[in-house]
C-alpha cells in the first residue's frame, strides 16, 4: 500500500493547449483537481493557466517556451524581468517546483541552455525564490548507447555541462521518455509487452548484472547511467513526460494506451532498478490536442477528449 501510495504522490499530467475546443483553465484545474491529479507541466508562462492554479496544491513544471530562450540567456537582466512577470505574481500561491529553460532544444539552441539556466537561477535567488530549481527537458536522443542501461552516455558535450549546473544547484534533470517511439520503430526487437508494463520479457544488463522486466526502466537508467559518466551521480531524474497515443498510428489503440499509461502510474512509485525510489512522473498529456502538427498520433496522447470525457478509463 505504501508503494501505491508514492506512486499516487509522484504523477503529474502535463497541459499541452495545441487545440481550438478545449476546456477554459478554471475548468481544467478543477479537473485535475476532481481525478486526483497533483501535479501540472505547461509550456510556456500561461498566466490564464497561472491564475486558475492559485491556492489548488498542483505541483508545477513551468516552461519558459523555447521561443524565450535565447533572450533569457543574454542577460540576466531578461532572466530577472521574465520571474518578475511570471513568477514573483504567482508563487507560493502556486506551487511551482521546477523551471524548464527549454523542451527538447535541438541543434545550435542548446548552447543557449546553459547560459539561460545560470540567469534564472541567479534571478530566482535574487528574488528570494530561490527554492524553485531551474532545469531543462531533454529528448531521449540526448542519450547515446542506450542499451544495455548501463552503457548510456549523454551525445553531446553540452549535457555534460548541463549535468555539473544541475549537480550544483539540486536541481533535477527533466527527461522526456517515450517507450512508444522506442517500439514503434523497432516492434523486431522490441515486443509490446516489454513496451507497456506487461509480463513476459526480462533483459540482462550483462555489466552491472540488472535485469530490466519493461522498456521504461531501461530507457531511464540509461539516462542515469549517463549523468553518472557526466560526473552528476546525484541528479534525481523527473520524467518530464511519457505516454502512449489512442489513435492515430502504428499500435497506437485505446487498449495499448490504457495499458501503458495505467502500468506507469502503478509503476513509478517503485522507481527503476537502478533507483528503488519513488520516481515523479507526468503523463503526456491531459488532452487530445486536435492543432498538434507532425504524425496523426500527435493529436492522440490525451487521456481526456476536449468535453472533459475520458479517452479510455485510467485510475489515478
């Protein structure tokens, strides 16, 4: 009962708001509210968003926006006019835990990470809120060598240095972990069980002698196992997001979706075999967003449809 527990205290539903019919922010944070759902990610400073969150307990991933990020980085002085405007009004009435500077930045924006996570750091303390870390949320291509688990290395340099802040602040690393994506390309090797928390599959890490029973915990160890190559052993890992399309694609179905969605809330209070501990988890997403460009499935990963219905039944 006590694993149950933690696992309940340790998700989160990310908000994602790519969509023309979805409810008003009063109406969702009342949602979440209602199922049970005590943690929140948005993607960018929101204040309709913020406002509804007042006095609600949710606990916050807050994004910059990738689109902020190059500004927040030049100066510090941006960092500091950007918490005024979208921090100082809200907190603590909303319980903002974490800062993303960035979601899964590609190419020559990631040298901007850096830089934009040491000025809001420096903003935050200087505005006395010092207490909410700063990080940034990876894309799982960020981590080289994936299997075995214990092989993982971080692809680029700038991890490396994104790795050492985070060491020095506390502050966890934010990873987006998609066992989908993982099967869908590779349903060879990959079975669906492994992929959605089903029996019958258990895979040896021949160096570190663990053995992995779901693609997840593979997938998060190697990111583990890549901060520790990257000198950051006591980063804590936030799956910043995970989940499983309704529709839309190859193995994407209501039942395939349940079934892993329901096996990671039941799962992660656990942690991975690497970390027996709880691991703080958000869903992606809380909503079929019908505006979502890219492959059909992008517009599938809800556990609600727009009417506030359930997509298929999950139990928080």
């Amino acid at each position: 009962l006590s694993r149950m527990r933690a696992g309940v205290q340790s998700i989160g539903v990310c908000y994602g708001v790519i969509g023309n019919n979805l409810p008003s922010r009063s109406d969702v944070v009342q949602l979440y509210r209602s199922k049970g759902i005590n943690g929140m990610r948005i993607y960018f400073a929101d204040g309709q968003a913020l406002s509804a969150l007042r006095n609600s307990g949710i606990g916050l991933i807050l994004d910059i926006g990738n689109d902020q990020l190059a500004n927040i980085a030049a100066s510090t002085s941006n960092a500091a006019s950007w918490v005024q405007n979208n921090v100082r009004p809200y907190y603590p009435a909303v319980n903002i835990k974490y800062i993303a500077a960035g979601n899964e930045v590609q190419g020559g924006a990631t040298q901007s990470i850096v830089p934009a996570m040491r000025n809001l750091n420096a903003a935050l303390s200087a505005a006395g809120l010092g207490a909410i870390k700063v990080s940034t949320s990876i894309r799982f291509d960020a981590v080289a060598n994936s299997f075995p688990p214990s092989a993982g290395v971080f692809a680029q340099s700038y991890m490396t240095d994104v790795a050492r802040l985070l060491a020095s602040t506390g502050a966890p690393l934010l990873a987006n972990v998609y066992p989908y994506f993982a099967y869908r390309d590779n349903p060879r090797d990959i079975s669906l069980n492994y992929a959605t928390f089903q029996p019958g599959t258990s895979v040896r890490d021949q160096n570190n002698g663990l053995t992995y029973t779901s693609l997840f915990d593979a997938m998060v160890d190697a990111v583990y196992a890549a901060l520790e190559k990257a000198g950051a052993p006591g980063v804590k890992v936030v799956i910043s997001e995970s989940g499983w399309p309704s529709a839309g694609g190859f193995a994407a179905s209501a039942d395939n979706a349940r079934t892993y969605n329901q096996g990671l809330i039941n799962h992660v209070g656990g942690g991975t075999p690497k970390k027996r501990e709880a691991l703080e988890t958000y869903i992606f997403a809380m909503f079929n967003e019908n505006q979502k460009t890219g492959d059909a499935t992008e517009r599938s990963f809800g556990l609600f449809n727009p009417d506030k219905s359930p997509a298929y039944n999950i139990q928080f």
